[in-house]
C-alpha cells in the first residue's frame, strides 16, 4: 500500500508530506490520473479525511487534511479568512532583487467544479507576495539570449491566496518557477531536465502556521525539502542557503 509521510496527526487533524506530481483530489483536468492524496491518506490511516486547503500537483511540501467534518469547516475558515501564514520555496530564473513585495491583482481562475456561466467573478482580485532571495547561482550555459543563465532560491510568503499565485506573481515580475509549463519558460524548464535530471516543478510548500482548531493554539507544520529538489540545489551550490528547519525530517 502506498502511503504518504506523515508531519503531525492528532485527533483532529494530520499534515502529510505531499510529493510533486501527485494531486490532491480528483480533479477534470487531470481525467487519466488514478492516484490522489486523499484517497491515499484516506487508506493509510483507515478513517476519513477531508481536504481543507489545496496545492497544485507539481508543488511538493505540507499537505494538510481534518480528520473531522466540524474541524474541516474551522480550518477551511482559517484559510478563507488568511489566518494562516504560509511559507514556500521555490528556485526561478534570473536574479530578483534581495526582498521585495509583488502587489498584483489576479483575475480568479474557475475551480474543476465550479459554475463558469455570465455570473462568474471574472473582476481581478487583490494578490500580495511577499519573497526573499536566499541564495543565487549562474552557470556558464547560454540557455535562453544572454551568454550564461542566471537563477535564485527564493522564500515566498504569499499573504492571500489566490490560486496560481505564487506561479503568476513571479512570472509577473519576470522570474518565473522552474520547472512550471504553464507559467515558466520552455527553455530553461528542459535545461534542468537535461542537466540535472529535474523531472519536477520546483516549488515547495515548507511550512504551515495556523491556531490549532480545537485547542485554539498555535501549531506550525514543517516539510524539509524533498530529495529531488535539495539534489538541484546542491548541483547548483545553493544548499547552504536552505533555512536549517527545511533540513531534517521527523516523521511521526
């Protein structure tokens, strides 16, 4: 049976490892795929869960699911309302300034299954990014029009969330994600997968912060990085600027 590394569980609720690749639910874009988060910590932990946030297949990092429909809402609410703060890293091309916020409304990209008719919210709406560049990288490859090609390992602190918005923000400032089709760039994509056999979209969620539903205090859940995106940092001498909470694992 295949199972997912567990973050945290209580009785209330559990936070698990998600690999990039795999997606949360079921979903109609995805029609051909048959292996789903929830289904798989569904089965690995004999109960059912419920899904109360979202990540996008190709991010890896904490997933977090209820374990309880009472305790769903309180954490769906939590999300809905921006009382969690949420931590991502993410490697991108070029070499953005060492701090900065992205202030750029997002028009809302509809849901697998929601209503798409003349009523859809269709207005942007407002989308704050807050990034810290960690660390920097250039190899001596001229992969796109300048003579060698630059990329940086950034921390993101999206401060709303809307969907996409960490892959949209930085296409925006024109620093996008390696590894994303849909927002990145082609070329520097299949650079990674030739040169560093970099299969994956390199975006990690590493850490959750919320108040706990039934205790009401503060919990913060932890992913370190995945191996396949600590070996691209390393091939690219960026490792050292990990956080050091991103490093190790403990697994419940």
């Amino acid at each position: 049976m295949e199972t997912l590394p567990i973050l945290y569980r209580d009785e209330f609720l559990v936070a698990v490892h998600k690999p990039s690749g795999l997606l949360v639910h079921r979903s109609d874009i995805d029609r051909h795929e048959t292996r789903f988060a929830l289904q798989i910590v569904r089965d690995q932990l004999g109960c059912k869960v419920y899904s109360v946030h979202r990540l996008d297949k190709g991010t890896s990092g904490v997933l977090l699911f209820a374990l309880q429909p009472e305790v769903g809402r309180v954490l769906t609410a939590q999300f809905e309302a921006q009382m969690v703060s949420k931590i991502y890293l993410a490697v991108v091309r070029g070499h953005p300034p060492e701090s900065g916020v992205i202030d750029h409304p997002l028009t809302r990209i509809r849901d697998d299954y929601e209503w798409s008719g003349k009523d859809m919210e269709s207005e942007a709406q407002a989308a704050v990014t807050r990034y810290r560049r960690l660390a920097t990288a250039e190899c001596n490859v001229s992969v796109d029009k300048y003579p060698t090609s630059r990329y940086a390992l950034v921390e993101l602190d999206p401060l709303t969330g809307r969907r996409h918005q960490l892959r949209r923000h930085l296409k925006h400032i024109s620093h996008p994600i390696i590894g994303d089709s849909t927002y990145g760039k082609g070329r520097h994509n299949r650079f990674f997968q030739q040169a560093f056999g970099c299969q994956r979209m390199l975006l990690a969620s590493a850490s959750l912060a919320l108040m706990h539903p039934a205790t009401g205090q503060p919990l913060t859940l932890i992913a370190p990085l995945a191996d396949d995106f600590m070996n691209v940092l390393t091939a690219l001498d960026m490792h050292r600027a990990v956080p050091t909470l991103y490093l190790t694992e403990t697994l419940c």
